[in-house]
C-alpha cells in the first residue's frame, strides 16, 4: 500500500474554481525536499467546492503522470468527501483509501 508521509499545500495559480495550477516554483520546492528526504512525489490533491470528488474531464485532461494518484476532496455537502482515482490514458480507475491517526 502506498502511504503519504507529508503534504506540500500550494496555491492555485489559475486562481479558477473551474483548473488548477501548481506554481512552478512550488512544485520545485515539494520535489527537492522529498529527493533529499529520499521519498517521491506520489500525486496531487485539490478540492471540488460545488461537486462531488470525482475527476472533472479538466482533471483528466490535465493529469501529468499516469503513476500518480489523484485525492480529490469534495466540499459540496456539509461532511467533506476524500476520494482517490489513477488517470491512466483517459481511464479512470478509484483507488481505496485509507486514513490514518
């Protein structure tokens, strides 16, 4: 099982409710940090403040890396909702999630 041993929050660059973009800067940061920790960068994780947390087809569109993992959280409902999907060639697979302590 894979397991998420830190969480680099950064800012939407687009500044859209509709896209998200990491600042180049601060996806260098997260990456130089997990390499001299000797993890790796296993996905990303962003919000759907008004759907559920399924892959919008932006989402799909725009995944980088058929390897990672793609968290997304929907606040639509009063109880937040955390999901996980693979993006592999436009393919959607969910993917189980576990939280811990």
């Amino acid at each position: 099982a894979t397991q998420v041993l830190r969480f680099y929050p950064c800012v939407n660059e687009a500044q859209s409710s509709k896209l998200y973009t990491v600042p180049g800067k601060a996806f260098l940061q997260a990456d130089r940090d997990a390499e001299a920790n000797g993890w790796q960068i296993l996905g990303v994780m962003h919000s759907h403040t008004h759907t559920d947390a399924y892959p919008s087809p932006t989402d799909v569109a725009q995944a980088p890396d058929p390897d990672w993992h793609y968290v997304i959280v929907s606040l639509r409902d009063d109880l937040p909702s955390l999901r996980s999907y693979r993006i592999v060639d436009g393919e959607i697979t969910e993917e189980q999630v576990t939280l811990a302590p």
